[in-house]
C-alpha cells in the first residue's frame, strides 16, 4: 500500500512539473506565432532530417514515444493497478467511455453533412499532463480517491484515442508494410513469451514496426502501444522490464517530448484564427461544445449510471458534483485534441481553426474544473 502510494506521488510531481514546462512551451509557440519568428519557425519545422521533416519526426516519431509509456501505463495498470480488479477498474472506464460518446455525439451532431465533420474525434481527448498539473495545486482540498480515478480515467481515455486513431484516422492500407509491421509484432510476441527481458530485443524491432506502420497507412504511434503489450512485467522476481522502462521513459516524455509537441504545433496566429469572424462555425461549436459540456456530461452521467446499476461503486467522501469537477477539467483536450485536429484535417486552415478554440476551450475548462473543485470541499 505504502508503495502504491509513493508511486502515485512520483507519478503527480511528474505530470505537475511538466505540466509547468507544457504552458511555458506553450506560450513560447503562442509568441513566435504572433510575430515576425513565425516564418523562419515554420521554415525550421518543414526542413527535413533524412526522408522526413522536423515536424514529421514530432508528431509521428517522438508522439509513439508517448504513446509507447502511456501504453505502458495501461498494461501496468491492468496487471496491478487501478484497473487489475472490478471494483476499481469499472467506474473510470464507464466515466471515460461517457467522455469519449458524448462530447463526439455532440460534435458530429453539430457538423453533420459539413466539411468537417472528420473531427469528430477532437473532443474525445483529455490532456493528463494539464489535468494532473491543476490537481496537484489543489490536491490537498481533493480526496486521494479522487486522485485515483483521475488517474485510471485519464488511462483509459488514452486507450480510448489510441483505439480511435487505429481504426478511424489510417489512412488507405498497404498490405505488403502492413505484413512487415506484423511480423514484428509477433517476434515480439515469441521473445514475451520465452521470457527475454533484455529491453533492447523489443525497443529493435519495435523502431522498425514503426517505420513499417508509418507506410502502411496506419498512424504510426500505434506501433507505441503494440510494442508496450509485449513489455514483459515479471510480478515475482525484482526486476521488470516494464517497470524500467516507465522509469526511463517518464522524465523524457514529461519535460521534453510533449513539450516540444506542445511547442511545434502550439503556434497558433490568433489574427488569422479571428480574421473575418471565420471562428464562428460548426466546427468551432463543435468542439468548444463537446469539450465544456460534452466531457463533464458522458463522464457524470455515464458514472451515476454505473454505481446506480451496481455495475461500479462512488468511492466514500466522494460527492457527485465533484465527478463533475473532474469531467470539466478533462475538457482540457489540449496537446491530444491537436493531435486529433492534424490527423483529422489537411487543410492547414482548419487545423489553425481548431488549434485556437481548443486552447480556448482548455483554458475555460481548466478555469471552471479549478472553480469547482476548490468551491466543494469549501462548502
């Protein structure tokens, strides 16, 4: 138990202080997009680094990175963590599966038959490392349980984009890569199961599934979370590789790989974002919308549903309204909303579009989740 908690504790203080690099990068990529930086900056983005440019190699190769600790994370936590067991497992999966529905209903509600109906994926994503960051300001007003679930939703949320990217944001199959990339995954596989825990045997063909998913029109941060499944976790014996890498990887993808994510596609030139009242549209209600009401709404109700079914249990000195708290500060999308955008528009104005509003939207998220939160255990 002690363990757990310590774990828990690192896992805050990391997500908190890269939340505080996030926001620096952030407002670094907000001026050199507002002034004359903004050519030169976007000129360095395009310009290649053997077959891709600088931009490619952060959204394609450092985001499977990412992905591959978030993948992790998740299998860690369905071996023994918070999603090992039931009773612990079902309400942050039920409050994610709300918060992914409902704010892409509400989206595709609103751009039904328009030229950007393909985002309906924006709004489904929740940015842990913002969300972490504020509830670490205010966590001793918070419940530890509380925290927990935070934790496990903001988990599952991930899997749930990573899924979501698999299958809906591939572009047309190569079947020849498509071969490749699977005859890694299952190398990987048989060096699982012959119990090799040399992690270099599995980070190898991993690199190269990469490069193979990235041909076949499949996004290739899927070969992240295909190569964290294969991590062997050796529960009985000291050393698990899988535990090692999360150790490893946790500070790089923290305090420099999704703050350089942050810093290259952040640069959002509010003029042109306003420029002839083109921000009103359905594309911009659709994800202010599916994000400030659509989150705290699936992740509410689709929790009340649970605990009223007997499928899950509210933990004790936890309060409804406080569930609500966490859903509207998982309406800052953020890094993982522009993702969504870039792989759901090419059109380089829409993506503009959608970078403004969704920080737009993540700041009145974060506003209201931080009001809330602090008002309850006031009151």
């Amino acid at each position: 138990m002690i363990s757990n908690i310590k774990q828990f504790a690192e896992f805050i203080r990391s997500y908190a202080t890269g939340g505080v690099i996030l926001i620096a990068c952030v407002i670094i990529s907000l001026v050199i997009a507002n002034t004359g930086l903004h050519t030169p900056f976007a000129h360095f983005l395009n310009t290649h680094i053997g077959p891709y440019s600088r931009i490619t190699w952060i959204n394609d190769g450092l985001m499977a990175i990412f992905f591959l600790l978030v993948g992790l994370e998740i299998k860690d936590e369905v071996l023994n963590g918070e999603l090992s067991d039931r009773p612990s497992a079902t309400l942050p999966v039920f409050a994610a599966i709300g918060g992914m529905l409902v704010p892409a209903g509400i989206y595709a509600l609103i751009n039904f038959h328009t030229n950007t109906s393909a985002g309906w994926g924006i709004p489904i994503a929740t940015d842990i490392a913002f969300v972490v960051a504020i509830i670490s300001v205010i966590k001793s007003r918070v419940p530890q349980s509380l925290q927990v679930f935070i934790k496990a939703l903001a988990i599952v949320d991930d899997l749930g984009a990573i899924l979501v990217i698999a299958i809906f944001y591939s572009a047309g199959l190569h079947t020849t890569y498509l071969l490749l990339a699977l005859a890694m995954f299952v190398l990987q596989l048989l060096l699982n199961k012959f119990n090799v825990r040399y992690l270099l045997a599995y980070l190898i063909p991993g690199a190269f599934m990469w490069y193979f998913i990235h041909h076949s029109g499949i996004h290739a941060t899927v070969a992240g979370v295909l190569t964290a499944m294969t991590i062997p976790h050796n529960v009985k014996l000291n050393y698990s590789p899988l535990k090692k890498l999360i150790h490893l990887l946790e500070n790089p993808v923290n305090f420099i790989i999704i703050p350089i994510f942050a810093l290259a596609n952040s640069n959002i030139n509010i003029g042109e974002s306003l420029a002839g009242g083109n921000i009103i549209n359905p594309l911009s209600a659709g994800i202010l919308l599916g994000l400030m009401l659509g989150k705290p709404i699936g992740i509410t109700l689709f929790s009340w549903l649970a605990v009223k079914l007997k499928l899950s249990k509210l933990a004790d000195g936890v309060k409804w309204m406080q569930v609500w708290g966490i859903g509207q500060l998982a309406g800052i999308g953020f890094t993982m909303s522009i993702f969504m955008a870039l792989l759901s528009f090419a059109d380089v104005s829409l993506q503009s579009q959608s970078k403004f509003i969704i920080l737009v939207t993540s700041v009145l998220a974060a506003a209201v989740g931080y009001t809330i939160l602090l008002k309850i255990k006031k009151a």
